[in-house]
C-alpha cells in the first residue's frame, strides 16, 4: 500500500501514453463515441470499472442494473470516471446442467476485461451464489484495486404469517407435495411466496454466505453484505462503495493487500458463526488459491469447527434476510467472534480501516436472531472435514443435524457418534430420479450415494447429494436418510450430508468401486466414512473398473464443458481450472 497520490494509473498507457501517441490516439477515438472528451480521458482522473453481473437472465443480481447508477454517483462525486460493461451472467437455478460450470467462466472472462482495457480500480457486483465468488477470483488474479457491492437479500417471505426462505421452502414444499398434503398449484403458491422484491435469496443459502464471507474478508465496506436488496440504504451502500473505490486506486490498495490469510481465516469463523453453505470452502479455496494464499480444507476443521453457531437464520434456524439486517448483519457477528478471540482484528478492509476497527461495538439488535457468543444456538458449529476409504476429503456440516437424525443415526447405545448402514449408489441425478422410488431394499438404515456429479463428472459439480427418500418412508415419518456424494448440495437445504467428496468417482475415487448392498460405517467422532469392504476386494474392483477404461460421466454437451473438464480440479483444491493457477497479480501498469 502506499500513498502516492501522484502515481501513474494504468489507464494511462492507454489514453495518454506519450512515448506511443499514435496509439493512444486509436484508445482514445472510439471512447469518444458517446460523448466522453479527450480532456477527461487525459484529465488523470481514475478510471472505474463496475463490473455489471446484472441482467434480466440472472434476476438475484438484476437490481445491480439500479443500484449502479448510485455508483457511478459515488466515483464521480470522488473524482473518477465511471465505465460499466457486463461480466457473464450467472443464475443460480435457472442455468443447465448447473450455474456452478459459469463460475470458472465468468472468471475467465472477467480477468480478461480487468486486464485488457483502462480500467484503475473496479466495483464488483455481486449477489447470486457464483457471481461473488468468480469476481472475487478475477480480482485476486489480476490485483487491481477492487470492492465488492452486494446487491443484498429480497424482502422476506410470507405464507399463512410464517415465514418462507427462498430454497428452503421448496425442500418443505416438495415433501408436502410427495406425501400428498398439499397440491401442486399450492406447491407453486408456497415456493412463490418467498420471492418478495429483488435481490438474492433470503436464506443462509450460498448467496447470503458468500456476500457475508465478502464483508468478512474485507472486501466490501461495513454492513454491506445485510441490507436488503430494496432499502434505500442498500443505494446509500452504493454510492459509498463507488466513492470508496477512487481512494483505493488513489491509496494503491489492492486485494492482496486485503485478502491475507488472516482474512480467510477470519471468514472461516464467520462461516461457522452464520451457519454458512457447504459451497463456501469451495469459494473460499479457489480465491485464496487465485490469490496465491496459502489456505487448505483442513483449516476450515482447526479455525471454523470449534465456534458457535450464532445466526438464527434458515435453513439452520427460523430467521430470513431482513431480520439479519435488523439484528446488526456481520460486524454484530464479528464483534461477537472478536470477543471472544475468533477473529484476527488487524486484517485490513476496503474502509481503510481494520476488521477490528470496523466492528468492534456493534451490537446485536435482536438476539432471537443474532446469539450473543455466550449463549449460541448450537456449540461446535463448524464443518467436519471427513475421510476414509472412499474419498481424501469431504465436509459435513453439523449446524444442521436436527434431533430426529441425531435420535435415529446417532446416540445409539455404545456407539454414540457413529452408525452403519447399507449403501444405495446412485449414479448422478437422472439415475436417481428414474429409480428412487422403484428400488429394492431402501429403508431407514440406507445411506443414500450419490456419485458422478462431482467437478469432471457433472461438470462443474451438481448440487444434488441432498437426496429425498422415497415417498413411503416420508409417508412413515422418516424425513431424511444419511446422503453421501461426490457432488455439492444446495446451501438453502437442511440436509446433513457429507458432500464435496475429492477425489471424484469420475478422478479415481473410490466412490466408483461402492456398491449397493455394500456396508458402509460413517463415524463422526473419528471423522471417518469407511465402506466395510476388504482392501483386497477394493483392489479387485479397482482393476476392474480401470480395465473397462475408468468411471465415466456424461458426454460433454457444449465446448466449455469439455475444456472444464480438461482442467478443472477437484472440490478441496477450489474446483479451479488448474491452467490458470499459474497467472498470478498480472495487473501492469
Ligand atoms: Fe440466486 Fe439464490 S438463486 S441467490
Ligand atoms: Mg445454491
């Protein structure tokens, strides 16, 4: 970081390069085509990007369309020259065959435009699940000056006075549905009725995680991350945020100077604190990775398991989005993890100040929604980072193992952390789909697999492992069976799933060589998910399989799924394109 307010901006050697005039003469003519002068150009002014992750396809970030003009406010009231262009857009649930194969795409293309043309310093638009994590990514591997704005939650839903979050209800809805209790038109009626205003979903899904984890890496400014979508001090946000980003090009801050490890780690604890996704160790990986920090998933075990959980939002607890604005949003959550020695204060913020700074004081509003440290809802709220003898790797997250499972998987006499069952292999989400309900043998001691929808083999990782049983044991009153997958689930399910399973059946896991019928021990104390099956007969297996030319997914349907595939890495590594980990603050000036 330095101060030199006289530095010479990147934007220069485009607009006013005076060893090459003739082509800044070329930079600036068709810049001028609607109506910027050669004098503002020239002026020395820095150039802000808005990185526009808007559009009328990806409807969570849509309002960013609004909000930008506040923006563009702010950086001209501080002294920049706004230029927004749009980033490719991501929808979370409306993208085929899943949005998280774009997230490396947008990346990818959003390094290429920080990096090739005048831009000083960019506002990052974010909301939607995988439009926060790819624009962090570029920002790291590009390292020019950049602050991220929400676009904050929709209002909350209502159904009949309670409250309905967006995803979760739909979970609810879909076994109402499956055991008859409500019909589909009454189907459709309860999942609209969590859709509210603009903005991104109103649950402690990965959209609210991922813009929480922004704030609390210190990438966006104070109390960014809650309000919601329609306040107007969600346009305030953005008239700061665009003011805010002139002095960060004029003060050289740039993301490595914010995004040290120390602020993973703080983001870990608030992980844990809010009842984050399963999607976030992903993120987080893949921006430490592109940032060149050194982070792992073991981390998330040591820095994240031991905390509390404090945040009573769905699909954890009863709150939505509007109530975690009221209650004080992430600094009333740091301040309480900073108490008690969670979170390392002096990591740095886009506010210019520290994280320490900035929160210390806030306080909770309401604690029916935000738990002071002393009396959280739930001890020991972080991720188990699992092993085993069918995958390296995978996470579960204990938040949201409610008493039924605990009463019928766990607390069994002797044996109180672990359970056995017989596993039911499903072989990606269409396979499950076709048999589910017509397969032999499910019942209350199956544990669900689900394998080929990991990063290569569903490309881009399918958010399916959250698997319902089939309809008669949801008519017997069994809700939920223990699921196991190589893909990802939903962060608005409530589910307790192991997931993110690396290696991938489809990258030599052993995930392809389980059967059904196979007995499989899982053991959360000892943190351990083992199929009961000799090392000889896995072996055999093994040889097998890979004699028969390996576990295969689908085919490729468009060509970025294939170049995905050909350099994509596995969930505990980020999933990112593995090519591209070698481009590391490539910004010149
Ligand atoms: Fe876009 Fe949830 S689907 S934020
Ligand atoms: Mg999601």
């Amino acid at each position: 970081m330095s101060s030199d307010h006289n530095r010479e901006l990147r934007s220069r050697s485009w607009f006013n390069d005076p060893a090459n005039p003739g082509m800044t003469a070329i930079y600036l003519e068709r810049y001028l085509n609607y109506g910027i002068t050669i004098e503002e150009l020239q002026s020395g002014k820095p150039i802000i990007g808005i990185a526009q992750s808007g559009s009328d396809l990806s409807p969570c970030n849509r309002h960013h369309l609004e909000l930008a003009k506040r923006v563009r406010d702010g950086i001209i009231a501080s002294g920049g020259i706004p230029l927004e262009f749009p980033v490719h857009p991501i929808q979370e649930t409306g993208k085929r065959p899943g949005a998280a194969l774009d997230r490396n795409l947008a990346y990818l293309g959003l390094v290429e435009l920080l990096y090739g043309y005048p831009i000083d310093g960019v506002v990052l638009t974010i909301g939607c699940d995988k439009t926060t994590p790819s624009q962090l990514m570029a920002a790291a591997t590009v390292n020019i000056p950049a602050i991220a704005l929400s676009v904050g939650p929709m209002l909350n839903g209502w159904h009949d006075g309670q409250r309905t979050g967006s995803g979760t209800i739909v979970w609810k809805a879909r076994e109402q549905l499956a055991t008859g209790d409500i019909d589909y038109d009454e189907f459709l009626e309860l999942v609209a009725s969590s859709t509210n205003s603009v903005g991104f979903c109103n649950t402690m899904g990965t959209a609210s995680t991922m813009n929480s984890l922004a704030e609390a890496l210190g990438m966006e400014l104070p109390g960014g991350a809650a309000i919601p979508a329609p306040y107007r001090q969600r346009a305030q946000m953005s008239y700061q945020t665009g003011a805010r980003i002139v002095d960060l090009v004029r003060d050289d801050v740039k993301p490595s100077d914010i995004l040290t490890r120390d602020a993973f780690l703080n983001a870990i604890a608030v992980n844990t604190a809010i009842g984050g996704s399963t999607n976030a160790p992903i993120h987080l990986q893949a921006i430490a990775r592109h940032m060149g920090v050194d982070l792992s998933l073991s981390d998330w075990q040591t820095h994240g398991h031991d905390l509390p959980l404090l945040v009573n939002l769905q699909p954890a607890g009863e709150y939505l989005g509007e109530d975690f604005y009221r209650a004080g949003g992430v600094p009333a959550v740091v301040n309480q993890l900073m108490d008690a020695g969670a979170i390392r204060d002096d990591a740095m913020t886009v506010s210019g100040r520290t994280i320490g700074q900035n929160c210390r004081g806030a306080v909770i509003e309401q604690p029916e929604v935000i738990r002071p440290y002393r009396d959280p809802l739930m001890h020991s709220a972080g991720f188990v980072v699992m092993t085993g003898n069918i995958f390296d790797a995978a996470i579960m997250k204990t938040s949201v193992i409610d008493d039924e499972f605990r009463r019928r998987y766990l607390q069994q006499p002797g044996d109180p952390d672990a359970f056995e069952g017989t596993a039911i292999v499903f072989d990606g989400p269409e396979d499950y789909h076709a048999r589910i309900e017509t397969e032999p043998g499910v019942d209350a001691r199956s544990i669900l697999f689900m394998r080929g929808a990991g990063p290569i083999g569903y490309p881009g990782a399918a958010e399916v492992v959250n698997m319902q049983p089939p309809a008669a044991l949801l008519q017997a009153g069994i809700g939920a069976l223990p699921c196991i997958g190589d893909g990802r689930q939903s962060g608005t399910s409530g589910s307790p799933s192991i997931l993110n399973a690396s290696p991938e059946a489809a990258a030599g896991g052993n995930l392809a060589v389980l059967r059904t019928g196979d007995r499989v021990r899982v053991d959360l104390r000892k943190a351990r998910v083992d199929m009961l099956v000799d090392d000889e007969e896995i072996a055999a297996r093994r040889t097998k399989l890979d004699s028969a030319g390996g576990y295969r997914g689908p085919a490729s349907q468009t060509p970025w799924q294939q170049l995905h595939r050909d350099s994509v890495g596995q969930m505990d590594a980020g999933m990112v394109m593995e090519d591209a980990t070698g481009y590391q603050r490539i910004a010149q000036t």
